[in-house]
C-alpha cells in the first residue's frame, strides 16, 4: 500500500510542480519490492538510434575504406569486396545485440541518452530476448528505408502501399501505452530511462529556533511536504526566491505564525519548518494516522 | 553485512512504537512545544546508520556499469548481493517510515540499477552459443512441429502450382522470376547452354566459389529469412505468400528443365544445397508462423504476454536458421562446383537431410533450460 503510494505509478509531486510527470510502470523485483521505472521518451529513443545508426556508419564507412586499402594492398578486388560486404553484414546485425548482452540492455546510443532495455515483468533479460528484440529491426527498420528509396526512384504503387503497410509497424510504438516496438512485443521487453541521481545532504535543520504546535503542523499533509522539499532543494536564484518568500507567506497565513518573517530568513524558517512537519507527519504516520495532503482527514 | 537485521529492528521499532515521547494531537489536545532543541527524525536516524552501504554499492555500480561484473574482484562480487538486498529492504522500510522525497527517489533509482546489475543477463555470448545450439534451438524447432509442417506444406504448394503453370507455358517462368535470379536462364536457354553453364558449370577457382559467390547466395537468403520472419507480425499472411512463392520460383525452374529433360540432373544440382536452404526458409517461416498464430489466438494470456512467453523461442528458430544459410551458401557456392555427377549430389544431399533430422530430432533432448 505505501509503496503504491510512494513509489506510485502516478508522481503527482512532479505533475504539480512541471505539469507533466513521466510515464512510469512498475516491476516486481525477486525481492518482492515494486520498482517503478520511468519509460523511454520518442525523443530520447530517437537519439540513442540516431546515435547507434552513426556509430554503425562509421564503421561500415570504415570497412569501405578497408576495401580500398585491399585492393590498393595488391588483394584480388573479388575476394576484398566479399570479405568486407560479409563483415558490413556482420556488423549490421550484430551490433545491437552485441552491445544489448555485453553492455547489460544498453548499445552506445542507449548509454549516452541514459536508456536500458529490460524484461518487462521484472525478470532477467535472456539472451534469447536480445536476439529477439534485435532480429526483426531489418523489417522495421532497413526495409522501409530501402523501400523509401525505391519509391523515389520507381514511382510504383506497390512499393508505396508496402511502404504505408510496413511504416505502420514501424510507428508501433507511437500507438501502445508502453511504447513497445514490434521487436519488444515479441521479446517482452521495454526500454526504460534510468537518470543518475546522486544522494544529497537531508534537509531536516540541525538547531531549531521557531517552534510549531501540533495544530499548526496538522494544517498540511504529506503532499504538500514533499512540494516544499522540492522547492527548498531546488538551486538559489532570484526566481526561487519570489516563490520561495511567497510560499513561506501563505504558510504563515495558513497556520496562523504571529510575526512576520524577515526576507533574509525565509530560507531558514521553511526549512525548520519543514523539519517539524516531516517529524510531525511521520511520527503521525507511525501511529497509522498516515496524512496524504491538507485536504485528508487526520486520523 | 549487518544491515538487514538492522532494518528489522527499526521494523520492530516502528511498530511498537514508544508511546511516551510523542504529544501527538488526539491525546495532547493542548498544543505543546514538539522541538526542545534539534530534530530527532527516525528517518534520519534511520538514513545516517545505512548512508555507507548505499554508497559502497553505488561505488561497486558504478564499476560494473562500466566494465561488467568481470571488473569486480571476488570480494567485491561477494558484497554487491548483500548490499542490494540491503538497499532493497532499505527501500522497503524508507516506504514505510519516511516522507523524504528525496531519499525515496534515491534509494528506488539505486535499487534499480543494482537490480540491473545483479539480475543482469548472466552468460557471455560463446556460453549463450553453445547453450543455442546443444538444446536451445533443437528444442524449439520440436515444440514448433505443426508451423514446419504448415510452411512445409506451403512450399509443396507453391512448387507444384510453379510446375503446373510453367510446363505448359514457359512464359511464366519470366513473369515470376526476378531477372537477378534467373541469370541467364530464361526462355531461350536450350539444353546444353543449361548443362554447360549452371548444372555441369566448370569449377570457377577457389576464392571465386566460395568466398564471393557463396557470401552473396548467404546474405541474399539470409535477408529473405529474416523478413519471412518478421513479417510474422503482420499475421503471418506476408510469411505465408513468401514461403509459397519461393516454391513458385522452384517449381517453375523445375518445369523449364523437365521440357529439355534435365528433371534429374536438376534435382540433383538443386538438391545439394537445396535440403539445407529449403531447411532454412521453413524454419524462418515457421518462427513467423509461431508468431503471427500466438498474436491471432492468444490463449489465456493477452496477446502481449502471449507474444512476450512464444516470441523468445519463434526467434531462435529464426537465428538457428541464419546458421542454415550460412551452411547452404558454403555449399552452393563452392561444393556443388567440386561434385560434378549427380548421383554424387544426391548422395550428399542425402547426407545432409540424414545429418539435420537427426540433429533436430534428437540433440539436446532431456537437457533442462
């Protein structure tokens, strides 16, 4: 039940504070523990492919030029050309699956924009899923390209509809909640976003010099807690100010504080008060008296 | 090492409580100071006793995130499952007793990169190679029997409808053949141009054969596998017009050689190679197949899931199959060239179909996944 609530599917401190929040499953770890993972953008897939397909020129690029080497080399021109046209194959096919098992479910283009591809429901990512996931790109992927130029150059209806036909699936993705291209469906897989984060310093105020009564901390709920946690951590700029010192104003209204608060000690204030409302909430909260937002009931 | 039976205890702490300190609402009524001095959080307690573990796994991710888990020394590899599950748990209680934002966020990304870590795919690629080809790829050709049948069947038909329509007017032949396949063969090809140049061709050189021609044949079949199978997606209709018109092609060339009474030389020409190639195309038919059945009529499972449990192993019939036409374009490229009788290429096709139902009816049988 709290980790439904905590690491929900459904961010709502994000939505409130950037109007969107990132499409999230969740999956059940072998330690029963549900990990909510955010899904891979369009954009972000997009970049790791145009990524992946330049690494892939280069080095077909590269072979071409190993062609011409050989054959200036003295290399009968036959055997040269054979020998790079089997490891341009090569390359073609084996590069993603390669980079997928060796690198754990990442390829260069995935590493850089920071995606993964993992089992759908938590499992290991076999083998047999890379091979999967990877074999039928020359469908999605090279065929209607191939077919696009065939287009331009025969003006045939046939080569159109196939093209219309097999852009279809290659725009799968756009059309499934979990944005699965034909290889993920029949891999069960699904690429994922992992953001580094790094583990910061707790906000919670070593010395307290205002003190809140319980009424006062009983005026909020766990939401709006973690909103102000946010906008406390977020970095110091003329900006966070204004908000900053109007948030602590309409704190002040809400629990009715006597003083007003000095523009230097804004910061100070939220974060003691801060302080008292996250003891205040979880030690309510250990009492099975959990707070969702100021419009729940305590208790 | 400690950290779980840590967690514990501030398990059993959080549920009993200690019912003095707290003047919480309910019973205070009044409104009694709540901080004499500093902040006591439980969660910050609870954060300051397991900070150390969490970034020593964070270091070991880190790590194996770059190099594999190979750059991990034995010690360290002993460590990372005791502070993944530490952190798991870790998570767990931080759910439960914490409303630190940060934090929670914290310890459920380094969860998952741990997760991905330790759970991570385990085998090498050789290991994953000799896992395929001992038991994995047998094993899924027998569990996918009725689908090579069907793309059996559906290449007979197309042979016999090929033959049918081209023994009577040879026209067809040119109507179905791209001209890149037929060469010089074609309408006008009489009997001893057929003989001299494809089925009794003089031995074109070593290179010639098998590295130029045989590359080409490898990776032109090994394009069309792989399309019969992907466009299992497409409810297999595609796999199905594929499979029954590269019959077509046969069937018609058979009927252009059985009019200049070349049936049995030709057989024998095709057949060398032709078991192997054949062996291939059905085997990538048949993974479209698997495909395009369990997106059609998903049983108890929703087709996703459906498609996620039977995907994996229609897959592996695709892949065992490249391997096929990589054999067969050796064989065409190069053998079929070195055995010049047909009674000689009939013994070796015979060979070869003896060698593959063999391996396909019997390798890897009782060997667990």
């Amino acid at each position: 039940m709290s980790a439904a609530r905590n690491g929900a599917a459904d961010d709502k401190v994000a939505r409130f504070l950037d109007g969107v929040s990132r499409n999230r499953r969740e999956i059940l770890t072998p330690e029963g523990v549900l990990l909510p993972v955010d899904l891979a953008d369009h954009g972000e897939r997009a970049v790791a492919l145009v990524i992946d397909l330049f690494i892939w020129l280069c080095v077909t690029v590269l072979l071409y030029l190993g062609i011409i080497a050989l054959i200036v080399g003295g290399m009968a021109a036959e055997v040269a050309v054979a020998l790079i046209l089997l490891l341009a194959f090569i390359v073609r096919n084996l590069y993603f699956v390669y980079f997928e098992l060796a690198w754990q479910g990442a390829t260069p283009g995935k590493w850089v924009s920071g995606l993964r591809v993992i089992d759908r429901r938590g499992g290991p990512l076999t083998p047999s899923a890379v091979f999967a996931r990877n074999l039928t790109r020359e469908v999605e992927m090279f065929l209607p390209v191939g077919l696009m130029v065939s287009v331009g150059i025969t003006n045939s209806w046939e080569s159109l509809a196939l093209l219309v036909w097999l852009g279809l699936f290659a725009a799968l993705p756009m059309f499934n909640r979990d944005r699965m291209r034909g290889g993920d469906f029949i891999a069960g897989t699904i690429v994922i976003a992992i953001p580094k984060r790094a583990l910061l310093a707790d906000l919670v105020a070593s010395r307290s010099r205002y003190s809140f009564s319980s009424q006062q901390l009983a005026a909020y709920g766990a939401f709006e807690l973690q909103i102000l946690e946010e906008l406390l951590r977020r970095p110091r700029s003329a900006q966070t100010a204004a908000l900053l010192s109007e948030v602590c104003g309409k704190i002040c209204a809400k629990i009715g504080w006597p003083t007003p608060i000095p523009a230097a000690d804004v910061v100070g204030f939220l974060t003691e008060f801060y302080s008292a409302e996250r003891a205040f909430l979880e030690r309510e909260r250990l009492y099975g008296r959990h707070r969702e937002d100021k419009n729940s009931r305590l208790g | 090492m400690t950290a779980p039976s840590q967690d514990d205890a501030v398990m059993q702490e959080a549920g009993t409580g200690d019912g003095g300190g707290a003047s919480c609402a309910a019973i205070g009524g009044e409104t009694p100071p709540l901080q004499p001095a500093g902040f006591v959080l439980r969660s910050t307690e609870f954060r300051r006793g397991r900070e150390q573990g969490w970034r020593d796994l964070e270091g070991l991710l880190a790590k194996a995130e770059r190099g594999g888990l190979g750059a991990l020394s034995t010690e360290e590899l002993q460590r990372l499952p005791l502070l993944h599950r530490s952190a798991m748990s870790a998570l767990s209680v931080a759910r439960a007793i914490a409303l630190d934002r940060h934090l929670l966020l914290y310890l459920e990304n380094l969860g998952l990169r741990s997760f991905l870590v330790v759970y991570g795919p385990r085998q090498g690629i050789l290991e994953s190679c000799r896992e395929f080809f001992t038991r994995a790829f047998p094993s899924a050709v027998r569990a996918a029997g009725i689908h090579v049948l069907i793309a059996f069947l559906s290449i007979v038909v197309g042979v016999a409808a090929g033959f049918m329509l081209t023994v009577g007017d040879e026209s067809f032949l040119a109507a179905i053949v791209p001209p890149d396949l037929a060469g010089d063969r074609g309408i006008s090809s009489t009997r001893e141009q057929l003989l001299q140049h494809e089925i009794f061709a003089p031995w074109p050189g070593f290179t010639r054969s098998f590295i130029t021609f045989a590359n080409f044949l490898f990776q032109h079949n090994t394009l069309i596998g792989i399309m019969m199978f992907g466009l299992g997606i497409a409810a297999g209709v595609p796999t199905l017009m594929l499979l029954v018109y590269q019959g077509l092609i046969f069937g018609a060339f058979i009927a252009l050689h059985a009019n200049r009474d070349l049936l049995v030389d030709f057989l024998g020409w095709v057949s060398i190679h032709g078991v192997t190639e054949f062996g291939a195309i059905i085997l990538c038919g048949a993974g479209g197949l698997v495909i395009a059945q369990h997106i059609l009529f998903p049983d108890r499972y929703s087709r996703v899931d459906n498609l996620a449990v039977y995907g994996r192993s229609a897959s592996q019939l695709a892949l065992g199959a490249v391997l096929l036409f990589f054999i067969a374009g050796l064989i065409e490229g190069g053998m079929r060239q070195l055995v010049s009788d047909t009674a000689g290429r009939f013994a070796i096709a015979a060979l070869t179909a003896v060698a593959w139902f063999s391996y396909f009816a019997f390798a890897g049988r009782g060997l667990k996944p």
